[in-house]
C-alpha cells in the first residue's frame, strides 16, 4: 500500500525533517519504516521532496519477502496497514 | 542556446543544418527516502527528444548524500522502465561519519521521446539526492540531435 501526501511545511534540514517524521509514524504505528543494517527487517518505507509544500511518499508492503538480489533488507506485511487518514494525523 | 548550437550546426554546411533540442530539468528541493528498492526521486523526469535518425543524449548531475554507518546510496538511470546507467556513493564506513559523492550518470541513446528518470534505493538507513539553490543544484538534461 503506497500513500502520496502533501504536507504544508518546509525545512533547512531534509535529513533531520526525514528522521523527525519517520520517528512519528513508527513510534505510533510500531512499525519500522527504516534498516538500521542491510540484512534489517522492515515494514515499509517513507520518501520525502522537500519543497514547498513537502510531498511524502509512504509505503507499507503488501506481503512478507525475504532477502534477494535487489533488496538484502527482509520485508514484513504489517498485520493491520495502517490508513491514510491515521498516518495524516501523525505527519 | 539551442539556437547558437543550431547555428553552429548549419554554418558552412550548405544550409542543411541540423535538429537540436535540448530537454532540462532541475531539481528545486532535496529527495529523500528510507526505501531498499528503487523509488523515483519526486519530479526528477524528463521527456527527450523525439528526432527521425536522431541521437540522444542523457546525463544527471546531482550529490548523493547518506550519512548512516556502513551505508551506501545507488542511482539509475531510467529510460521507459529499463535501467541504463547506474552510480553509487561511498560506504562512508566511520562512526557516525557521512559519504556526500557527486554522482553523474551518462546514456547515449536514439531520441526517441522515451521517458528518463532518475531512481535510487539505499542498503539501510536514509539517502539523498540533495539539492540546494546555492551551491547544488540537481540536474537531468537530454541533448538530440539528428
């Protein structure tokens, strides 16, 4: 499940703007959107333009995929993916 | 410029001349993303040049910046979907150290209107194409001729 939103913000810091609401979305959902290590893991993604407004892309992956040769990270469905409505209220 | 570069293309040619056309695109904000799979970088498509016998080509300027131990941030370049050159930054390897590469990506192609975009993905952590109005500025520029 892949959301397209559009939030009305804008920063000096992408990198630290990435990591402050990343932090929000898997500290709320318990979900991990990030490999700490390559072999990690993860439930989803988040990619993000900083422009104004931001547009952030957030991605929940639909079915559990081990490691392979396009990805070594270990991909794990969510038992309940989450809507687009509460990640809004999140971000 | 596209009419200088036409210009130079004719002179002394016997009139023929040439078809230029130049496609650019820049990028006014910085791109991240967390994902191990390929994502296309927000905004960062062009249309080339769709020229009869025409060649084109493709390159992408940007800095690719990550900054999580051990981590390394690959580029493509895409052209309708087939991956066409590819680049990738340092493994910045340090404690908490960060790897900031210039990345340039090249094709030579035929200029047939195809779509070129540029995609990354990251091994872990969060990568960038990173943009900044005053000293980086991303590009993706397809030069036909034909």
């Amino acid at each position: 499940m892949k959301y397209n939103l559009i939030k009305n913000t804008s920063c000096d810091d992408p990198k630290l703007c990435s990591h402050n609401i990343m932090e929000k979305l898997e500290s709320k959902l318990n979900c991990k959107l990030h490999a700490d290590k390559k072999n990690d893991t993860v439930n989803g993604s988040i990619s993000i333009y900083h422009t104004q407004p931001h547009q952030i892309i957030i991605e929940f992956y639909d079915k559990n995929e081990g490691s392979n040769n396009i990805h070594a990270t270990k991909f794990n469905k969510l038992s309940k993916i989450p809507t687009e409505s509460e990640i809004k209220k999140i971000i | 410029m596209t009419n200088c570069i036409q210009a130079a293309f004719s002179s002394g040619g016997g009139g023929g001349g040439a078809t230029v056309e130049i496609v650019e695109q820049s990028q006014s904000g910085s791109f991240t993303t967390t994902s191990t799979t390929a994502v296309d970088i927000t905004s960062f498509t062009i249309t080339k040049p769709d020229i009869t016998d025409g060649k084109c080509f493709t390159f992408a300027t940007f800095a690719g910046y990550n900054d999580d131990n051990s981590t390394t941030n690959t580029y493509f370049l895409d052209d309708n979907g087939s991956n066409v050159a590819v680049g990738m930054t340092q493994e910045d390897g340090g404690s908490g150290g960060y790897a900031n590469n210039n990345i340039s990506l090249v094709d030579l192609s035929v200029a047939d209107g195809n779509t070129a975009k540029i995609k990354m993905l990251v091994s872990a952590g969060t990568g960038s194409c990173y943009g900044n109005n005053t000293y980086t500025i991303p590009k993706l520029v397809a030069f036909g001729v034909g």
